[in-house]
C-alpha cells in the first residue's frame, strides 16, 4: 500500500547584509606658522684667583696684644727655666766641691763670660701665604629652533558605527500533503468498490 502523505519541511532563511564602522573627515583649509629661535656663543671665562693671607708676617714684625702676651709668657717660661738650670748646676757645684777648690770663682768666672750671640734676626720672620685657584673657561654653543604650529580651521570627523542588517526571506514551514484517493464512507459509496463475497455461504 502507497503512503497516502507527503510531509515536505520549508528551512528558514537569513539574509545577513554587514556595514563596517568608518570615519568620515570633512576637508578643511589648513596653515602652518613656523618661528625661529636664534641661538649662538657663550663664552664663560673665570680668571685666576689669588688669595694673599699677610696675617703672621705683619703679626711678626707689630704683632697684636694676644701674641704679645703669648711671646712674654714663652720668654718669662724660658728665663724660669733657664734659672732652675742655673741653680741646679751651682748647687752640683757646690755639692761636689773639694777642700781647697774655690767654687765661687769658678762661679763669678762663669757668669762673667760674654754671650756672642747676639739675637740677630731678619724681619718679617714669616712670609704671606698664598692661595689661588685655577682659571676656568666655558663654552656653550646652541643651534637655531624651528617651531611649526599647524593650525587645521573648520575640520570636523564623523564617526559612523558598523551595523548589521537581518532579512528573513524564508519563514520555516512543514507543508502535509495527502496523495491518497478519497476516501468514500460507507465504503460501499465508491464507484469502484467490489463487494467481499462470502465463500462459505
């Protein structure tokens, strides 16, 4: 026996139509300004430097009240010193002395000798200190600058977003067909029906 359907599926269909995003710039009138920066020479230069520090060789020859007072406490030291040494060597003297020997002579001879030195010095007896520092010369050089400033007037961007667009040209659809023949109830209504015959009758 024949199927009396005939089932047919209609698929869904999609058109897909895809616009990229771009950037759209108008024209416009454009300048540039361009100035100049005049450079050039430096030339730097620091001469010596001399420093004369006089202090100790005008202090030698009329010097202050505190040096004066430092060079009298050093001679009174010295004469004190000096004197103890001079005691010292008489009472040796005396301690060693022999019958007979005139130490007292020997004494008055030995402080009647005549000292030969005689203090002779030359004046200032110290020299300036001098100080210096070297010369320095520094040289800088600096290029001419250029300077552009572009000035764009009247420019304008348009930014246009990217889209996509969905057309549905198919809808989906089940299509039943029935490709059978009609079907007569009671079945005796067909033109073409035979009736059953009963052999057993």
């Amino acid at each position: 026996m024949d199927p009396l359907l005939k089932i047919t599926s209609v698929p869904l269909k999609l058109e897909l139509k895809v616009n990229n995003a771009r950037l759209e710039y108008n024209n416009s009138n454009a300048k540039v300004e361009i100035s100049r920066n005049a450079g050039g020479l430096t030339i730097k230069s620091d001469p010596i430097k001399l420093d004369i520090d006089s202090f100790e060789c005008y202090n030698c020859i009329n010097p202050t009240v505190k040096t004066s007072i430092q060079n009298a406490a050093e001679k009174g030291k010295a004469a004190a010193y000096e004197a103890t040494a001079t005691y010292a060597r008489e009472g040796k003297l005396f301690l060693n002395a022999k019958i007979g020997e005139d130490v007292i002579g020997k004494i008055a001879e030995s402080k009647m000798e005549v000292n030969t030195n005689f203090g002779i010095a030359f004046t200032p007896t110290s020299r300036p200190v001098l100080n210096w520092s070297e010369p320095e010369i520094t040289m800088e050089y600096e290029l001419d600058k250029l300077n552009f400033d572009w000035k764009v007037m009247n420019g304008n961007f348009e930014f246009i977003p990217g889209n996509i667009e969905i057309a549905v040209t198919q809808r989906p659809d089940v299509v039943i067909e029935y490709i059978g023949g009609p079907i007569y109830v009671p079945p005796s209504a067909d033109p073409e029906y035979i009736p059953i015959t009963d052999l057993r009758a």
